[in-house]
C-alpha cells in the first residue's frame, strides 16, 4: 500500500499519483452481497413479527409496576434496539415508577439502573425544546407553563403528583397525531381499520379531556380514579371511538 502520493514534472504539468491500496481479496467473498436485495417479510412472517411484539407488550404491562423484573425487562428491550415499538408502554411504566422509587429500590445497581432509564425517558421539561424546531419551541414551553401552574394549585393540596397522569395522556395524543401524519405522508401505508381505531382512541381526546378533568375536581379526587382512567376503561373506550369516528365524519363532508 503507497502511504503517499508521488508527483512528476512533465512539460511544466504536474501528475499526481494518488495513493491506492493494494489489498488482497476478502476472504468473505461476495457472501453478504446476497442479502442486499431480500424479499420483504411475507404476511405469515408479519403476523409472527406482530404476535411477538404483542407478547412483549403483555409482558411489560403485566410485570407488576414496582419491580425490579419490569426495570431489568425495560432495560433488556433498550439493549436489544427494539424499544420504539414499545415507547408508549415503556414511558407509562416509567411515569409509575418515578413517584415512589425511592420506597423499592435496594442496592447500588438497581439505583443506577433506575436513574439511567428514567433519565432517558422523561423528556418532559425544558432541556428537551432544543430538540423541536423554532415553530413549535413556543407551543411546547407554553405547554410546561401550563402543567407547572396546575402543579402549583395542587401542591396546595398535596396532589401535585397526580399531574404526570395528564402528562401521560398528553404524550398519547402527541403520539398519536404524529402516527397520522406519517400515515398522510406515506400512501404505500395504508392503515387497517382496527391499527386505525387503536391510534384513534388516543388521537381522539377524549382520555386526556377525562384525565385533566378530573384534576379541576377538587378534594374529591383521588389517585384510584386517575389509576382507573389510566386502565382505559371500556365506557372510556367506547367514547373515544365515537368521538375519533364522529370528528372523522364531520371533518369528510367538509
């Protein structure tokens, strides 16, 4: 291998030998060549692809909420590279944990595994407007002022935690609106019905609407009706989906 480049005068042009490599043939052969044009997963494999992830989902939502099993099952779906299919689930858990972790961690590495996860996920405060362009840096930090004043009003009271379960519905929307958009913006992604109706119960509302309700109700309120609300219950389901499918028909005839 020439590590540098040689020059020569002729008839007062220079030419310039560039350096080259003179390597010997891999020994892998044109073996990883083979897979740059795969076939796309058929729809048996996409079905498999989709059972899999919802059985990863059951698994976080059904590992109780302060463990350690659901932080170590977090961290393992992070390191595997596939925690953006499960951000809603992953960040819902997190928001769980964060209240009262200080009751249920033990030693030093479940505290560092705890401040690493929760240090990833909660985007929610100032730091995280640099990530948004100019046009949406005002709605975002007017969105804090808001929910830092509620959590004002409620400190007054001793229920300023339940604030983050309003912050939780929010992001499900925000979620949600963007899903939409990426649906809008690729025609070959056409949504089925029911992947449309589950993007739809968020997108409608109507659960963040119940949600910040309830945070104006004064002392009847109590963290059992957020937990409630949090389940997605079915009488809050189904007003999500005529809300999402009346909004659809309005927004059609005209």
């Amino acid at each position: 291998m020439l590590l540098c480049t040689q020059t020569v005068a002729m008839d007062h042009e220079v030419i310039i030998t560039r350096r080259y490599g003179n390597h010997h043939p891999t020994v892998w052969g044109d073996h990883f060549l083979i897979y740059v044009d795969l076939p796309r997963a058929n729809e048996g494999e996409e079905k498999q692809h989709e059972d899999l992830k919802e059985e990863v989902r059951k698994m976080l939502v059904m590992a109780p909420s302060k463990s350690l099993h659901k932080l170590d099952l977090i961290n393992t779906i992070q390191l595997l590279g596939v925690a953006y299919h499960f951000e809603h689930e992953i960040e819902e858990s997190l928001s769980c944990m964060y209240p009262h972790y200080e009751e249920w961690i033990g030693d030093l590495h479940d505290i560092a595994l705890c401040f690493r996860l929760l240090r990833q996920l909660m985007w929610w405060n100032i730091d995280a407007s640099t990530q948004l362009p100019s046009y949406m840096k005002i709605l975002y930090c007017h969105l804090l002022d808001v929910y830092k004043e509620i959590e004002k009003e409620l400190a007054n009271e001793n229920q300023s935690i339940l604030v983050d379960y309003s912050i939780i519905e929010i992001k499900k929307v925000l979620r949600a609106y963007f899903q939409e958009a990426k649906w809008y913006y690729n025609e070959k992604e056409v949504p089925r019905t029911e992947q449309y109706m589950k993007n739809g119960i968020p997108s409608s509302g109507y659960l963040l609407l119940a949600t910040t309700s309830w945070l104006a109700m004064g002392n009847i309120t109590t963290k059992d009706v957020f937990d409630w609300i949090a389940t997605e219950p079915p009488i809050l389901v189904a007003s999500c989906c005529i809300t999402r499918l009346l909004n659809d028909l309005s927004s059609h005839e005209v």
